[in-house]
C-alpha cells in the first residue's frame, strides 16, 4: 500500500540572484491499495516523473510524507533507501535501461547479486525467470542483439526477479510496437492477478490506462481523480 500525504515539491533554476522557483507537485494525497494497478497520465511537464522520482527515493521531497509498505521512506537515509529499494520497489523504464556490457541474464541477475543471493541460487531463480518471459532462448544474447519487445521483457524480468510487492513504471511501452505493447500489458494483468503485485504505470497512452483500475492525472501540481475511466474501456 501507498500512502502520500501532503507531498510538494519545487525545483530552483537559474543563478542565486535570479533563482525561480518552479513548483511541480502542490501538496499531493493520494492512497494506492496493494494489488491496484494505477495509470498517472497528465500533459508533458506535469510533474509525472518527478512523482515517480519521489517515490523511488532519488530525490527528497520538500514536504510532506510517503509511506511504503507501513514504512515512512521520506525519513530513510541514503543507505536505507538503497535497502529499501532493493526489497520492495522494481522498475521499468521507457528506455529499458539494460546494461549493454551484460547478457539477459546477466542483466536479469543483477538485483540478486545486489541483495547477496549466492550463485547457485541466483541461477535457478533467473533461469525460472528467464523461461516465465519466454526468453529462455535468449540468456546470452546482449541487449543489442534483441528486439525491443525482448528488451523490454528482460527489463521487466529484472523488475520481478526479487518479487518485489510494488512496481513504477514511466512511460514503461512508450518505445513498443503496437504488439509488444499488448503483450506487456497482459502481462502486468497476469502479474497484477496473479501475485498481487501493485503497478503504478505513468503514461500518456490511453491503451495503458485502460488496463488500470483506476487513472489519476496531474494537473496544476494536483492529483485529480479522472471519473471517466469507463469511457476509455
Ligand atoms: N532536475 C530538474 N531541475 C529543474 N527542473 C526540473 C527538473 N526535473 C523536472 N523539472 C521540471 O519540473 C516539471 C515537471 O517535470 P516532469 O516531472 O519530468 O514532468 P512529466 O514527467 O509529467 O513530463 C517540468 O517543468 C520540468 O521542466
Ligand atoms: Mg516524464
């Protein structure tokens, strides 16, 4: 479950005589049950991955609280974020974000290294992994030597790899063919229902949307709640 509450944030540009203030989130509550997959969508510079960015914990918000999973993030130091991070949240980008220099599974094996899973270990669990994304054809291959859809199948893979019980996505199909984008959505349903996982997806898509059960936009710095959600089913 995520709970935020009173969450703003500002980002300060130019020199310290001329600094400005460019407010992006103007006091934010929002509740996120666990097992709901939630679509944010707003314009361009609406503050949809600044949202995300504050609730992985790569920057602190000026005010107001998160909480995790029962756990207040925003008072966590570096380290215990890097921690916490690890055991709850995964991540899948638009840009996939894999490491060029590693194989799929290499890539896939990452987070378990991270969290000091041991070798033998690590093995079955990615293989496992590698055969749920249909990918098990695919474990030496690079990231270049993939189609997009494969890449992205890899990076949802790592995402997954420690079962984590939350995801944020930005933007997670917007380098997808219309294909590969069904075959992603599908799978965070399955995933969404089958292991209960919570999906916070920002995009501008309103097929993405579709799959949410519920759609908030940013707007203005605010939260509101889009009530037409049938509309777009
Ligand atoms: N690091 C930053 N420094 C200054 N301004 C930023 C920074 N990151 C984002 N912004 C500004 O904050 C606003 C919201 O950006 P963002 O969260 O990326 O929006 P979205 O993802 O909805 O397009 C934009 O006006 C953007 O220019
Ligand atoms: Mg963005």
């Amino acid at each position: 479950m995520i709970v935020i509450r009173g969450l703003a944030h500002s980002f300060y540009v130019g020199k310290k005589n001329s600094r400005q203030e460019i407010p992006v989130l103007k006091g934010i509550d929002l509740k996120i049950n666990k097992g709901e997959i939630v679509a944010v969508i707003g314009k361009s510079g609406s503050g949809k991955s600044t949202l995300l960015n504050l609730l992985s914990g790569y920057i602190k918000p000026l005010q107001g609280e998160i909480v995790l999973n029962g756990t207040d993030v925003t008072a966590l130091s570096e380290g215990d974020w890097a921690t916490f991070r690890a055991e709850n949240l995964g991540f899948i980008f638009q840009s996939f974000q894999l490491i060029p220099s590693m194989t799929a599974f290499q890539n896939i094996e990452l987070p378990l290294v991270m969290k000091g899973i041991n070798e033998a270990d690590r093995e079955a669990i990615v293989k496992s992994m590698l055969a749920k994304v249909g990918l098990d054809d695919y474990a030496e291959h690079y990231p270049s030597e993939l189609s997009g859809g494969q890449q992205q199948r890899v990076s949802v893979a790592r995402a997954l790899i420690v079962e984590p019980p939350i995801i944020l996505a930005d933007e997670p199909t917007g380098s997808l063919d219309q294909e590969t984008e069904d075959e992603l959505l599908s799978f965070v349903k399955q995933l969404n229902e089958e292991e209960g996982i919570t999906f916070v997806l920002i995009t501008h898509d309103e097929e993405v949307a579709s799959v949410a059960d519920r759609v908030i936009r940013l707007e203005d710095g605010s939260v509101v709640e889009r009530l037409d959600k049938g509309a777009i089913r």
